[in-house]
C-alpha cells in the first residue's frame, strides 16, 4: 500500500490522535484527522503539526451521530479528488448508565458504526478509497466473549424468541435498543463490537479485490478517555483491579500501533476479527475464531440490519462483482 493517504475518525483523542501522530512519524503524506466539532479538531491538528514537525494534518468535521455531518464530510472528501489509501474507523465508546439514543433513533454506542458505514459506502460509491485500500475498525475483546461484566447477545436465540428467526430484525432492535432490549451499558457495548465484526466480514465480501478490510482491537489502553461514560464498578473497581495484573494494560501509542500493523496484512486475511489472546487484553493480536463470530448468517443479517438503519447500500458494487464473475454476499470464507 502506498503511505500516501489515511484518514482518522475520533483523533481528538486517545487512541486516534495516537495513531494519527504515529502515521505521521512513519512517513504518511497525508493524514486527515476528524472530530465532531471544527474547532476542536482544528486544534487537534496545530498540537499533532508541533509535536511531530510535520504539516501532514487536515482537519475535518465529522461526527457519526448525525448523517447530515456524515454527508458534509463525504462532499469534502469527494472535492479534493484524492483517493484514500488508508481509512481508520477508530471512533467509539462505552456508553454510560444513562441510555442516550440520537436524533436518527440509533443506541449512541452503536451510532459509530453506522456514520461509518455511510462514511465506507460514500468513499466506495464515490471511487474515493484507492484500489488497494485497506480499512480497519476498532473491534473490542467483548465480542468474542469471556469479558468479566459484558456480554453479547446470542442472536440466533434472541431471534428466535422475539422476531420469528428473523435475525436482521433482531440485529436493527439491537442497533436501536428498540423492541426487547433491555439496557445494559456494557452488554450494549459489546453488541455493538460484534456487530462491527460481523460487518466486517460481511463488508469484505463486497469489497473491490485489492482491497481490504479487518476489525482490529487496539487491545486495553486505560489512559484514554474511552470509559468516561463508564459505570463506577467498570471505572473504579475492573480498570484499576485490571492495572495490576502485568501485560494486562499498555500505552495508547502500543494500542494504536495494532492499526498500523493491520493496515500492511493482506487481501487473504479481509474480513477478519482481530484481538488479544483469550484472557490477555495486550499483546500480539491473533484471529479471532468463535464460531459466532464466523456464522455466516449473522453476518449477513448485521450488513443488512446497518443498510436498513443507516439508508446507505452499496448494491449496485455487488452487481458490478456478479456480472464481472465474482460471489458475494453468501456463505461464509472465513477459516
Ligand atoms: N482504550 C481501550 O482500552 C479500548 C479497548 C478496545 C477497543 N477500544 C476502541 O478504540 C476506539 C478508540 O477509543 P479510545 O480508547 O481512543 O477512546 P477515546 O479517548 O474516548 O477516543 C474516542 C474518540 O472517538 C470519538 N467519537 C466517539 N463517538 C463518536 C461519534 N459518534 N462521532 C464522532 N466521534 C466520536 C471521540 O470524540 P468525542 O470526544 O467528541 O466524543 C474521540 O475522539 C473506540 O472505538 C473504542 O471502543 C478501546
């Protein structure tokens, strides 16, 4: 991939900012920075210049709750005619006691994912991501499972009981926390990670083939603010308790250095989870192998729910794909 373009949702912060100063310090041309607000993310971009001693930093608005601010970012980015090499879909959050659903009606743990679908589905429609592109989202333990306080929902099961098997009904009622949720911030938190996983697998096999795209978890980095929302038991009891424990903590700027790795893997690993070892929130990322994770069915029924909540296809890809002889959208290629 060419170190030329990369684009960084949630660099007003954490682990965005860290990679985006990190891309910088690797030599990247480019390095367009967003934030919800102007005038933050403007800043964010004058502090990394000065640290690093490059003026590689855009700034862009940008923020994933609110599909009019998706669109005005899109026609930016189409102006300028410069194609992406690199695309970060790192903003997120654990979402607090309070449960907080936007203007569009979407659980604002979930809203990222769908301003970042619009965001995807725009670049690629627009032929604004470069041939070999590689896409990354931030994924989280929590999906896999085996996270002390979250859980996921079994959708299959969820399904069945509430919407007659139908698991893109179920996956949208998770999106929204509409009909036969009950709010739980960290169990939220991890739906919203797996759906992100399983969009990703499903995203790959619409994908143009060079490109790519992986869920990645940075993996645990406590000195963000990414459990500002967080519930005290999380905050003050898990977190420090979690401190302790060698190799279970790192630096923002180790977290954000997964990215980077995934952003040179290949077109043969698209599609796939990436995370710490089972028990390990550090380390080297590996494969994420959960069957849940790799069903293909709950894969498709995530794409499908994300299309109908966020309005944005990308059908008329998948299309061109079928007439130039290449499946899609069925079955599941994961290993
Ligand atoms: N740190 C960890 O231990 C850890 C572990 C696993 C996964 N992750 C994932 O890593 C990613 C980065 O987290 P972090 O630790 O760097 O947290 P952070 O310090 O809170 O940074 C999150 C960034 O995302 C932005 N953001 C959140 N929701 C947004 C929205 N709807 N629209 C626009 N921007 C939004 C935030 O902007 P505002 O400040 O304006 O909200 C902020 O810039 C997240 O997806 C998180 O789930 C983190």
């Amino acid at each position: 991939m060419d170190h030329s373009i990369a684009l960084v949702t949630g660099a007003t912060s954490g682990l965005g900012q860290a990679t985006a100063r990190l891309l910088a310090e690797d030599g990247w041309r480019e390095i367009i920075v967003t934030g919800r607000r102007m005038a933050q993310i403007r800043e964010t971009a004058a502090q990394l210049a000065a640290e690093t001693k490059r003026k590689v930093f855009t700034p862009l608005e940008l923020d994933l709750d609110k599909p009019a601010s998706v669109r005005s970012a899109l026609a930016e980015l189409v102006k300028r005619e410069r194609s992406i090499d690199f695309l970060l879909l790192n903003a997120g959050m654990v979402p607090g006691k309070a449960r907080v659903i936007t203007a569009a009606g979407i659980e604002a743990s979930q809203a990222p994912l769908i301003g970042h679908h619009q965001l995807t589905v725009g670049l690629l429609r627009a032929n604004q991501l470069s041939p070999n592109a590689r896409i990354v989202i931030a994924g989280a333990e929590p999906a896999r499972g085996g996270v002390p306080m979250f859980k996921y929902t079994d959708l299959p099961a969820f399904a069945a009981k509430y919407f007659r098997n139908d698991r893109t009904a179920a996956v949208e009622a998770l999106i929204r926390n509409g009909p036969n949720v009950k709010y739980v911030p960290n169990n939220a938190y991890a739906d919203a990670k797996l759906i992100v996983a399983w969009w990703v697998a499903a995203l790959a096999r619409r994908l143009p083939s060079g490109m790519a795209v992986y869920a990645v978890s940075p993996g645990a980095a406590n000195a963000t603010n990414v459990a500002r929302n967080a519930g005290p038991l999380l905050k003050y009891l898990m977190i420090p308790i979690v401190n302790l424990i060698p190799g279970m903590n790192q630096t923002p700027e180790t977290a954000a250095s997964r990215y980077l790795k995934a952003s040179e893997f290949g077109t043969d690993v698209s599609g796939q989870f990436f995370a710490s070892a089972k028990g390990k929130f550090s380390g080297p990322m590996e494969v994420q192998r959960e069957p849940h994770l790799h069903d293909g069915a709950n894969q498709e029924a995530a794409w499908q729910a994300v299309v109908n909540v966020s309005g944005a296809d990308l059908s008329h890809l998948e299309w061109l794909r079928e007439v130039s002889g290449r499946s899609v959208g069925r079955g599941d290629r994961n290993p």
